[in-house]
C-alpha cells in the first residue's frame, strides 16, 4: 500500500482517505491509529487513578492501622467493617493495585497509546498495517478492565457477590475483599483452590484470570500490527538505521509481547480449568486446606505456573519500560539540540536487553525450590543485561554532553527517567545474586527495586511522552507552568517514597504484610513508614495538576504550532493535530537520520528527516544510518 | 533550571548514599555459619553499586548543571558518537557485572549445591495457613511415618503422623524451632496447602515451602538466642502474622531437649522461649 501511494505522490496525484462523519465512527470503535492511541491514553489515565488510590489506602493501613475511612465503610461494609481494613482487604489492594498499574497502566499507555499514534507517523504511514484489528485490540483491553473492575465488585460487594456466586461454586463471591488476594502473580495453589483457601479466593480470582486473559489477546492483536506495520508500512528512505529510537523502542517492545502474552494466555487458561474444570495443572495431591482434605486433585506443580507466569513476567517488565526509554532517548536528543550519543549502540542495546530478558525469569525463583544450578545461570544471565542497561545510560549523558539544554517539562521528566531508571536499575545488581536473595528476595528491597524502574520510571518515560506530544495530538500546548510544578514534586517524591523502601528491606521487612506490628524485627521501621506515607499522599495529590493540564489545556491552552520543539521527525512536518490521513495524501520522502541536530553548516540547528533541499541535502552525515560514530 | 535539577539530583544522591552508610538501618548482626560470608558479599555489591550509582546520577547531574542552554546563539556540538567509548564502557560494565555475578553465587553453591554435611540435625518443618510445625524424629533419631491423609487438625495431628508406626512413639511436633548451636542442621520443607517461605533474617536464609514438593535444605546456626521466624510468601489472610520462634541451643541444651517426649518437649521448649530473650533491635 505505502509503495503503491509513493508512485502516485510521484505522479502528481494525492490520493485521499476522507475522515468518518458520524461520532461513534470518530470517536468510539475509530479505525484511526491516532484516535485508539488517545483512547489508549485515557484508558491508562482512568486506570492509574485506581491504581494510585489502592496505594494510598494500602499507605494508610500500613502507617496508621485502624484508622476509619468513612468512605469504605459505606462501599465495602464487609471488608473493612468500620471503615478499618482487614488484612484481606489489604492483600486484595495490593493484587488489584499490581494488576491494574502493570497491565492497564504500564502496558497501555507507553505502547498501545503512544505507540500507536506516533510509530505510523514517525516511519511516515498513513495508519497502522491492519486499522481493524487495532480497533479490536482497544476494544478487547478495555473490556479486559471492565471486567477486573466487575472483579472488584464481585468480591466486595454482597449483592453482586450474590449474582456470580450462581455461576457455580468457583465464582463464590461478596466476600468483602475487593479482588483476589494472590498478589499480581497470582501464585498457585492459593490462586487454584477457591473458597476453602481463604476470602477473596472465589470470584475475584476468576474474573481476575478472565480479565487478564482479554488482556492478553489485545496485546497480542497490537503486538502484530505493530511489528507488521512497522516491517512493511515505513516510507521511501526509511530504512531501519533511520527510524527515531522511539520506534526501535515499540518495535521491540512488540516482538516481546507477541511472544510472552501467549504463555501468560495458556497459564491463565490452565489456572481457570483447575478452578472450574477440576483439572490438576498446578494443584498436587494430598492437599490439606482449612481443616479437610483437598480431594480429586493430584500431580500439579506448583512451579509450573511460577515459569510460565515469569516467562511472561520478566519480558513484561521491559514491555513497560522500553517505550520509556525509547521516549527518553528522543526527547533528550530532541531538547539537547544533539544527536543521540551511539544510535547504533542504543539500537543494539534495546535489542540486547529485550532478548536477554527472555532467559532471566528464574532470577524471580531463585527461592522457590526450582534447580539451584539453573538459579546458577539465571543469576549470571540477569547480571548480563546491566550491560546493555548501562550502555544505554552512558550514551544518554553522552547525549547531553556538550548540549544546549533547553529545559522544558518534557525534558525534565526525560533526565528524570534516566536518574530514575539508574537509581532502580543498578540495584538488580544485588538482587539478580541467587546468594543475596536469601535475605533480600520478597522483601521491600525487591519492592523498591521493581517501582523504581518499572514503575515509576516508565511512567516517567510517559510524562516525558505526553507533554512532549501533547501539542501534537491535540493542537494545544500544555502549561510548562503547572508542568514544572508537577515535574519537581514528582520527581523528589518518587524518591522520598521508594529510596527508604530499601532501608525497609535491609531490616527484612517482607513484602505483602498487611501490618509490621507482629514482629519486633520490624519495629525500628515505624519512622520509615510513616515518612513513604506521607510522601505517598503528596505525590499522588500532586498529580491532580497532570490531570488539570491535561484536560484544562485540551480546551485552553495556546495553540500548538506544527513544530513547537524544533524537532526533526516526521511528526513535526504535519499540522497540529494531524488530518485523518496524517499526510494528507502527500507522503513524505525520507533523506536524514532522526536526531541531526547542530549541524555545522546548516541553517538551522535541526534538520527535518524529510528535509529534502539543497542547503542540508549534501552535508556530510547527516544521511543517518547510523553514522560511523567517528566524525567529531 | 539546569542549576537546580543538577542539585536536585546530587543532593538525592547524597542522602540515599547516607541511608545505606549511616548504619541506622541494616541488616540484624547474622547468626550463622554463612552470615559472615553473605554480609561480606553484600558489602562488596553494595560498594560497587553505590560507585556506579554515584558516577552515574554526579555525571547526570553536572552536564545538566554544565550543558544548559544558556541563550546565545552557539550551538551543541555535533556528534554522533564515539564508538571506542562504547566498546570501552561496554567492556569494563561487563567484566565487573558478571565478576559480581560469579561471586554472587559462592554462599548459594555452599548452602544449595551440596547435601547436608554428614551428621546433620533433621527437622522435618510442614507450613500450613498460619501457622508452622516442626516434627523431630525423638531419641530414635528416626521419624515417623507421615501420610497427607492422616492430617487432621481438630486431633492436633498437624503433620500426618501415622500413630500406629514404632518410629512415631516417640517423634515430637511443636510449633517452635529449636536446633543446636555449631551443628550443621538439615530441614525438610513441605506444605499442607499452599506455598510458604521459611525466613529467619539473621539466618540470612530464606526458602520457600512448595505443597508436593520436598525441599532439603541445611545451615548451621552459631549463635545462641531466641529468634522470629516469618513467612515470606503470601500465603492469605493472615500471611503476616504466620510467625513461629527459631530457638538456637547448647548442644547440651539441645539434646536434653529433642530427647524428650511430646509432652514434656512442649513444656521445656516454652521454659526455653522464656528464658531466651529476642535480641536488640
């Protein structure tokens, strides 16, 4: 198609495709990657706030037990009697807030949103490879959050508890909590046995897997657009080594999804028959739970979800954080007015760590009982992808050396992620050790490890993204004001939060406890405690001014230029937003690399990708393809 | 701007580095063979990782404070990169990453990768939702045979022990921890229901318990005292109070004790929780 559309440009002829009329067209099931890209977004911004307020309850319950919270007394009578969590109460947030943060947040947005809209028009597509089944994999993920919100309902509230339990005897449901308690990894068999393991082990687990299930299959519908789309669809001159890192970024991230989510897919449906079907995939014999016998089941292991669950589960931490660095590594170029430092070695590096971490997922059971040899290489392999990790932050400062930095918001929250991504990163270095983890595994040092880089790192990435593109998708520049404010507070939050979890983790404190009261061990961590508390509540009202800007400045704020940035991709070339058709029929040819900045030579510092003159045309270097990393 | 962050970042540097090196939080002092090992071990990862954190967030935060647009007309300098500095880096990461690596898998292979030294204390230890039990095979030194299906936790029979076996007379299942101090001990996980980890922090060890599975492992304790042990792998409800006490004994004091019938057992070993304080926290 995008060949058969240069031929014509090339003749003179622009061939149009008109935009839908009629709103639900435009709007809802759109086949517009630019409109599933937004709704992408929103998704994600309607998910996180969920998210963040299940971390703020959990805060509250671990620093202040008992407190009354008149709001949940009135919505979940059962499972916080008094508007006081129980401690299932408690486990059931942190298995909702790990799943809705890492699937619908951390996998939505970063690729499914920004990917979508701006991969097509990076590489100088009309829209993706295959528009329907982009509409299809919006739809199937948002009916994938639909249903882990019916999850929550399902367990905490009495009446529709009361619906699904006729389902059968696996959907028991109202039992108060808000969702299952398994934590996000769901480990069998306490995720396999239903009712008789304990509350929230009915309904909420089984809607839990279905939903994760939808995901799965959205995910994997997007992996393949994408992949084909960006192999087929790039236009004249868009040879690979010329791609923005971004899209070296979504690219890989969806060669890692096409080949993890379909083993996530396969465990969840084996999870599901052991739990209404009355097959043994993780459940072994001679089970005793609850006072009676676990009759009919036998020859389970309970490690075989472990593998599969992590075969998906490491690769997904870097679905969540590649688009972030692929973000980060443009918008740094872009606002350093350079070059990205080694865009070879970047390209190299992304591949590196997105295939390594198909060969690291035991460093999660280094405890669990598996082989001690295998835990061996697993430990060795793990360590290997801090180098491509640190390639990439060394050729990130390598980038903003000798720059001319302009600090705009985006650009702030760009080097945060790289602050971030270091501060979170490097300490895999003491948990990818099977010696270590004999004290530190499913502690708080792992909790601060994984929300340092996978968490709030990638989400990082995404404010980077989002102030970054904003003028772009919605014609309208956000406040760089509100932005900075919502930049500083974030930044020294996260960090106020996260940085003492490690301390938290030195005296042993293991994860998912819902109280440090039992034991005095823990007792010297009440001021820590507290402290990440009260961080956490600022940092998380802090983001009421994101929100504000966000939607204050799609109606308000000034309006965007086509190049607000002075940036060089393709973006850039088209109006702010962008027509249905991106180029409006004229697709653009391609004759320089994505990142030429400063060129001696040139009249402006910044090249456009497309910019096909005679001025910039000849100068040296320029033509991308990597560069041969010596000149200068 | 460029100023500001640059300071933001070093003085983030700066106390994160204070919160490892003040020493008001860390680990409780270790009370095993391998302790002193493991601590050691940590100590160099965490110097190399603090090196490599500080460079790295000194280094970020000075071209930011150093490379800041400052408004005239110059321009960045143009480059594209330098590829003897990316085979440089590449190289020198690698070697100290994957000689941490290397040496991080020393205390494993001592503890994991061989069996029980000969001589060895049993303790067959059956986690169940919240609670723990630890069986000892008695002055036989032989334990009794267990079935899951003669678990039955109304009788108090938490492990499965089969009465009608000789080798059971004697066994004892108590909900505390007791092994000899300077005796290698070896513990045989299981579970009745679902996956639970055994963790004792001044141990430095941890391991989970796998229903179906049995899982040998073995330490040595070396130092006398009464010590918490938790649960590290969410287990349900009560996860975070499924808390049993490790108690570390004199020989002598040890083998009075596993010598013991049930009944008497259980006295003797809360005579010995009392005895032994927990240590300062």
């Amino acid at each position: 198609m995008a060949e058969a559309t240069h031929a014509e440009v090339h003749h003179g002829e622009v061939h149009r495709h008109p935009a839908p009329t009629g709103f639900i067209r435009k709007y809802i099931f759109s086949l517009d990657h630019k409109v599933i890209g937004i709704q992408y977004i929103l998704l994600a911004l309607t998910a996180v706030v969920v998210g963040m307020i299940m971390s703020v309850l959990m805060r509250v319950n671990l620093s202040w037990p008992g407190t009354h919270i008149k709001i949940l007394e009135t919505l979940f009578p059962q499972g916080a009697p008094g508007g006081v969590m129980t401690p299932e109460f408690y486990l059931s947030l942190v298995t909702m807030h790990g799943t809705i943060m890492v699937f619908f947040v951390l996998t939505t947005a970063p690729q499914g949103g920004f990917g979508n809209y701006f991969l097509p028009i990076q590489i100088g597509a009309e829209d993706m490879a295959f528009p329907v089944l982009n509409m299809m994999s919006f739809w199937v993920t948002f009916v994938g959050f639909v249903v882990i919100l019916f999850a929550i309902l399902a367990e905490g509230n009495a009446t529709v508890g009361g619906w699904v339990s006729r389902l059968g005897e696996s959907f028991a449901g109202g039992s108060g909590t808000v969702g299952p308690i398994g934590g996000w990894t769901g480990y069998p068999p306490l995720s396999a046995l239903g009712k008789i393991a304990g509350p929230g082990q009915g309904a909420g687990v089984n809607l839990w897997i279905i939903s994760i299930a939808i995901f799965c299959v959205g995910s994997l519908l997007g992996a393949l657009n994408f992949i084909t789309t960006l192999l087929n669809m790039r236009t004249r001159g868009m040879s690979l080594m010329r791609m923005p890192l971004t899209c070296w970024a979504w690219f890989t991230t969806a060669i890692l999804a096409l080949l993890s989510f379909p083993v996530l897919l396969g465990g969840g449906i084996l999870l599901l028959l052991d739990r209404i079907a009355g097959t043994s995939f993780f459940i072994p014999g001679g089970l005793y739970v609850s006072g009676s016998t676990v009759p009919l089941h036998n020859g389970g292991s309970p490690l075989l979800w472990q593998h599969l669950f992590w075969f998906f589960g490491h690769p997904e931490v870097y679905i969540a954080i590649l688009p972030g660095m692929g973000a980060t590594s443009h918008i740094l170029s872009t606002f350093a007015r350079k070059p990205v430092f080694g865009y070879r070695a970047m390209v190299f590096a992304i591949f590196a760590i997105g295939m390594l971490g198909f060969f690291v997922w035991g460093h999660h059971m280094f405890m669990s009982g598996m082989s001690p040899y295998s835990a061996v290489a697993f430990s060795i392999l793990t360590l290997s992808i801090g180098v491509p990790s640190a390639i990439k932050t060394f050729n990130w400062i390598g980038t903003l050396w000798g720059a001319r930095i302009r600090f705009t918001t985006a650009m702030l929250f760009a080097i945060g992620f790289v602050s971030l991504f270091v501060a979170g990163g490097i300490t895999g270095l003491v948990l990818g050790q099977t010696s270590l983890d004999f004290f530190f595994h499913d502690t708080y040092f792992v909790t601060a490890h994984f929300h340092l880089v996978m968490g709030v790192a990638s989400i990082f990435g995404m404010f980077a993204a989002t102030y970054f593109w904003f003028p772009k998708m919605f014609g309208r520049m956000m406040s760089e004001g509100i932005g900075k404010v919502h930049f500083w507070i974030t930044f020294l939050g996260v960090y106020a939060i996260f940085v003492p979890f490690h301390a938290m983790g030195l005296l042993g404190m293991p994860r998912r406890y819902a109280q440090f009261t039992e034991y005095e061990f823990l007792k010297n961590s009440k001021g820590l405690v507290t402290f990440v508390t009260v961080a956490a509540i600022i940092t998380v009202v802090a983001q009421v001014l994101f929100y504000f800007n966000f939607f204050w400045s799609m109606f308000k704020g000034a309006p965007a230029p086509e190049n607000p940035w002075e940036a060089t991709t393709l973006e850039w070339t088209i109006p702010s937003p962008p027509p249905h058709d991106n180029f409006a029929g004229i697709i653009p040819t391609v004759y320089h690399g994505p990142y030429e900045f400063s060129v001696p030579g040139a009249p402006n510092d910044f090249i456009m990708q497309s910019d096909g003159d005679g001025v910039v045309a000849d100068l040296e270097g320029t033509s991308g393809n990597g560069g041969n990393g010596h000149r200068h | 701007m460029g100023r500001l962050l640059g300071i933001a970042i070093w003085v983030i540097t700066i106390l994160s580095v204070w919160m490892f090196v003040s020493g008001k939080w860390w680990f409780p002092s270790s009370i095993s063979e391998h302790g002193p090992r493991y601590d050691s071990q940590f100590l160099i990862t965490i110097i190399v990782v603090g090196i490599s954190f500080t460079a790295a967030q000194i280094g970020l935060g000075w071209v930011v404070w150093k490379f800041r647009d400052s408004g005239d007309k110059a321009r960045a300098t143009y480059s594209h990169g330098n590829n003897r500095l990316e085979i440089i880096w590449t190289i020198v990461t690698a070697v100290i990453f994957i000689s941490l690596a290397v040496m991080g898998q020393r205390v494993w292979a001592s503890l994991n990768l061989t069996k029980a030294p000969a001589g060895a204390y049993q303790v067959e230890v059956v986690a169940q939702q919240f609670s723990w039990n630890f069986h000892y095979p008695g002055k036989d030194g032989v334990f009794g045979r267990t079935d899951p299906n003669l678990i039955d936790d109304s009788s108090l029979n938490f492990v499965g022990l089969d009465d009608t076996d000789p080798n059971a007379k004697d066994d004892s299942v108590v909900a505390t921890l007791a092994v000899p101090q300077n005796r290698p001990v070896e513990l045989i996980l299981r579970s009745k229901d679902v996956t639970h980890s055994f963790f004792v922090p001044q141990l430095r060890f941890k391991q989970d318990l796998v229903p179906g599975m049995n899982i040998h492992v073995h330490f040595t304790a070396t130092t006398v005292g009464k010590y918490e042990l938790a649960c590290a792998e969410l287990c349900g409800m009560n996860h975070y109070k499924m808390k049993a006490y490790m108690l570390v004994l004199p020989q002598n004091e040890f083998d009075e004790l596993v010598a013991l019938p049930q009944e008497q057992f259980q006295a003797r070993k809360d005579e010995l929780l009392n005895k032994y304080p927990l240590p300062n926290y």
